[in-house]
C-alpha cells in the first residue's frame, strides 16, 4: 500500500519528472540514478556516523526534517570532537555529487563521518569556517539560479531544524538523536501554492525512510549485532503546509503518511509525522455553503501571481459525473457557470472581448474506502499583467457560488470553499498578494477591539469559517499537528488554523511570549546566530522533539496516549489540547 500510494503520486507529476528544469537547476539531475547495494558504506569516508556519535543500539530516536537551507553543521547538530550527529542530508537541488548518492534522482548528499571530517578541518583551519563548508558542499552556490537558502542569515530551515532536533554538544541525549535531512528545491518554497511540492516532498520522506533503515544496518555492523537487532524509531517534522485541499485525508500524500505510521516492519522502528496546524484562522480563506448560495472573493489590485480558490463536494457513492457546478462573477461582468462535460476537463470564463480572465478544473478526489468527491479548482489571472496589452483579471470583489439549489436533490449538503494560499515568501517570492473571502456577518474584533477567535464568538452562522482552517497537509488519521499558545498565559494564538471540531491541534507547544510581544528567539544558520520568528510551524518541531525524547525510551509507545497523559500531568486548560514545556531554554533579552 505505501510504495502504491508513493507510485500514483510520481505518476500523477510525470510531466515534472519528465522535464524538471522548471524547478531543478540542470547540473543537479543524476542521469546515471541506480540502486545502492547492501554493502553500503563500504568506505568509511563515507559512514553515516564517526563512531564517537554512534547512538546506543537499543535506545534512540532518527530525528527526520524537510525544510530548506537547513545549518547541518550547526553547533547543536554536534557532540564534543567536532562529531557530526547528522547521519545524512540531502541537499535536493545542489550540484548532482558524482559518486555519492547514486540512487538518488537529483542533488548531493553528505554523510556524518564526511561531515566530522569537515568539522575537524574547519576546527584546524584547513577548511575554513562554517561558511566555507556550506559552500564545499553546495548547500550555496551563488552562481546557480534561484536563490540559496542556505546563504540566508536566517531562515525557516535554520530556525525548525535546531528547535526539532538541536542539543548542547555535552548533553547526554544528543548522542541518541541522529538526524537526517532534506533541503527542499528553492522553487519548491519559493510557490506558496505548493503546486509541484508533494513530489520533492515524497522524495525526501522515502530518502529519510531509506537512510534511517540502513543507519540502523550500519549500527548493527558496527556492534557485531544480527540484521534487524536495531530498530530505532523515526520521527519525521514537516513545517509545511496550504490552505487549500479536501481537508479529509485523502490526498496522496496524506494517505502515503498514513500507511507509513501504520506499517510496522521487521528492521525499523514505529515512523511518525509532525505537522504544524498552520496560521489562517482569521485569514478569512475558508467557507461554506449550500447550492444556491455564493461567497464574495475579493482580489486585490498589483497581483503578479494567480489567485485560486477549491470548492469541495459532499462525499459520493457513485464515481465523478461532474455534476458539481460552479457560478463565477468578475466586477462588472454576468456570471458565468462551469460547465464540465466529461471528468477532467476545464472551463474558460472570458470577458466580452474573447480574452480569457479566468479557468475552472474539475478534479474528483478518490477517498479511501471508494467514495469520491467532487472537486472545482477556479484559477483567476493576475491582477496586474506582466506587458501591456495582456489579458488580466479585474481586481475587486468577484462572488463564487454553487449553482442550483437544496430543492434539486432535497438535501442540506454543504460544500468546502477555500482560497489558496498566496503569499510574500521572503528571499524567494514578490509580486503576491493573498485574496480572501468577504462575508458581511463575519466579524473580526469585538466591541472592546479583541479578535474573535472562534465561529461562536462570532454569533450567527457567518458563511466564512475560523474552525476547518487546518493546514492540507495534516488532516491524514496518523499525522501529529501541533498547535501554538502565548507562552506567557498558555491560551492559543489568535491565528493558529482550527480542527473541523473546532479544537487547536493534538498538542501545543508555546511560541509567541505574549499577545502584545509575539515571537520566540530561534537559532540563525550561523552557530551563536539568533533571530524572531513565529508561527505554528516553530510548534510542530517542539513536539517533534518531546515526541522524539518519549519515543527513545519506549520505541513503541502509544503516541496519542502520551499526549493525553502529559494533558493530565500539567492540568491542562479544559477544552485545551495539552501543552508542552518549551523546548527552548533561551534567556529572555
């Protein structure tokens, strides 16, 4: 089932596969891709860990992160002798490395006794410092396209990794916590849409996957144990996410999540996901409605990117007929409906002259079990064309609705609208502005000037929704989603995305200090480096990292139990996931 789900989201991105130039740099393909043997590594330049940083072999936990310009050779990532703790990284759109990493696709990939060599030279003055490694390796190289991450003072990647997995070098857990990572494509986090992101994404899960059953092999040779005497458990943190999708669990790269976590097999321990909940609750990109009703989109004016909303049927019995229709209104146009003849094809809305303003895809979702969801994608142009004389999108208050009405079928059915996520990524992406819905009956503050920060609050029963604001990613039956609290009241933050049930996440984590100081210090890429940084995505690497510590002790501990107990050890605040201590002993400034 998990190399069938991983093979159908491969296939379904052939196109991607076939001609990867839109988003990898064209030195970084392996054009001689085959499979590594077992005998791997027979050179030890090439081991997955000096043997000072070998963890016990009974006792551990693989600590996995997908992000982009990760700082592997961080301080916090080492133990004392300048021993690399990460086992292997995989830098997906650097210089293709020949002679390493032969079966992987694209990219370099460094182990940890190479990673302790170059420590040791940098410590000796032979290599240079910090910068000069990252440069060795290619995690930067300022004469490819597209930006590198990994030149950043500060990023997302330098601030998830260390809270997920980094430990003073003398603390006695880190030899235990072996890391592996994957730096995504910069193109990749460059699209806030995420179009092309699950197969880099996939990619880099199956490489975590590989590399930690072979650091396991390797641990065995190491200590003359039988092959599968070494099962460490894996917890993979993915601070990643979008807003729009069917929000069921039913996309591929859900489903692959799933069936991972709940397989169990002979020579690897229990894997685990950790995603963020994600931060749009009061972004008011999320809606329902019924047939007959419409919402107001609002794009905004000066948009160079696209704008794209999804409109999510009922679950059905039957398979896709393309009876989910959709009503489109630019400003100062008639409205338009899709009109989809057979599955998988696309509508055009055009404006008087014949220019095109706006397209529709139908695009059923398979959920698991054989039912099936009715699904509309409507892409707007940008508002603000790149040459005179191209076509574009008015900006203004567009209405998307669901044609017909509850008389049609006799039912109450409620359809999920949601507008995609668009945004300013900085160092990678300019020129976006996020659109939204407009509800009259949704408010945002109270009389006193407080947000609302549930759809009760709100009173009434507003078209445009706080709760189901979760990120797309993380709505599989296994994943873990952290949510986030003011650390100074252990209340969650006002913007931190809602379950369907309107609950924050399967556990918080603290992030922000308070409402009026938001932010928590974070590591920079740069040893000794620190910045402020917030968000929902600074949570899930926290309960990474406890999950981590819980699960080294007891490889097959009920990871949902835990949880529920630590909500009983701390008292939590009732109607409240648990909270967890902060992960993070930085001193306040």
């Amino acid at each position: 089932m998990m190399m069938a789900i991983a093979h159908a989201i491969v296939t379904a991105f052939e196109d991607f596969l076939d001609d990867p130039a839109g988003v990898l740099s064209n030195d970084a393909n392996n054009d001689g891709h085959r499979e590594l043997g077992s005998d791997d590594p027979a050179d030890p330049a090439r081991a997955y860990l000096s043997d000072g940083a070998l963890p016990d072999p009974g006792k551990g936990c693989i600590i996995g992160i997908i992000d982009d310009g990760i700082p592997f050779i961080h301080q916090r990532f080492t133990l004392p002798g300048n021993l690399s703790r990460v086992a292997a990284v995989w830098m997906q759109d650097a210089r293709f490395r020949q002679g390493a990493g032969v079966d992987l696709p694209s990219g370099a990939e460094w182990r940890g006794a190479e990673l302790s060599a170059l420590l040791a030279g940098a410590a000796t003055g032979k290599t240079g410092g910090e910068d000069a490694i990252y440069r060795l390796t290619g995690a930067v190289d300022l004469a490819r396209p597209g930006t590198p991450s990994g030149a950043f003072e500060a990023g997302h990647g330098s601030a998830i990794a260390p809270l997920a997995a980094g430990f003073d070098p003398a603390d006695p857990q880190a030899r235990n916590h072996p890391v592996i990572a994957v730096c995504l494509p910069p193109r990749i986090i460059a699209d806030s849409m995420g179009v092309l992101a699950p197969v880099p994404i996939l990619t880099g899960m199956l490489f975590i996957i590989n590399r930690a059953r072979r650091l396991c092999r390797f641990i065995e040779g190491k200590h003359g144990l039988s092959h599968g005497d070494v099962r460490l458990p894996v917890v993979i943190n993915l601070s990643l996410g979008l807003t729009a999708g069917p929000h069921d669990g039913s996309t591929l790269l859900e489903r692959f999540m799933d069936a991972v976590s709940e397989t169990r097999t002979p020579d690897l321990g229990p894997v685990h996901f950790v995603l963020p909940m994600g931060n749009h609750r009061q972004d008011r990109l999320r809606a329902k409605l019924r047939r007959g009703q419409s919402i107001g989109w609002r794009l905004p004016p000066d948009d160079a990117t696209i704008n794209a909303v999804e409109i999510w049927g009922p679950p059905q019995d039957h398979p896709p007929r393309g009876d989910l229709q959709v009503t489109l209104t630019p400003p100062g146009h008639a409205a338009s409906t899709t009109d989809f003849k057979v599955p998988w094809q696309f509508s055009v809305l055009s404006d008087r002259n014949g220019k095109p303003l706006a397209r529709a895809y139908y695009m059923p979702q398979l959920l698991p079990g054989g039912r099936w969801r009715d699904g509309i994608a409507v892409i707007a142009l940008p508002t603000c064309p790149e040459r005179l004389g191209e076509p574009f999108a008015p900006p203004g208050e567009w209405r998307v609705g669901i044609a017909g009405s509850d008389s049609d079928d006799g039912s109450q059915q409620v359809y999920d609208v949601t507008a995609q996520r668009d945004e300013v990524i900085r160092g990678f992406r300019r020129g976006a502005r996020q659109s939204w819905f407009h509800d009259p009956a949704y408010r945002s503050h109270d009389e006193s000037g407080f947000p609302i920060l549930t759809d009760a609050q709100n009173g009434g029963d507003p078209l445009v929704i706080r709760r189901d604001t979760v990120n797309s990613y993380a709505t599989g039956r296994l994943t873990l989603r952290a949510g986030a609290v003011y650390r100074q009241t252990g209340q969650g933050t006002d913007y931190a995305a809602l379950l369907a049930n309107g609950e924050g996440g399967d556990c918080l984590a603290p992030v922000d200090r308070s409402v009026n100081s938001s932010s928590m210090i974070v590591r920079g890429r740069n040893s000794g480096s620190f910045t402020l940084a917030s968000g929902t995505s600074l949570a899930a690497p926290q309960l990474a990292r406890w999950l981590a510590g819980r699960l080294s002790e007891d490889p097959d501990l009920d990871v949902r139990q835990a949880i529920r107990d630590q909500a009983g050890r701390q008292g939590a605040i009732p109607g409240q996931p648990p909270t967890l201590p902060l992960a993070t002993p930085f001193r306040e400034f």
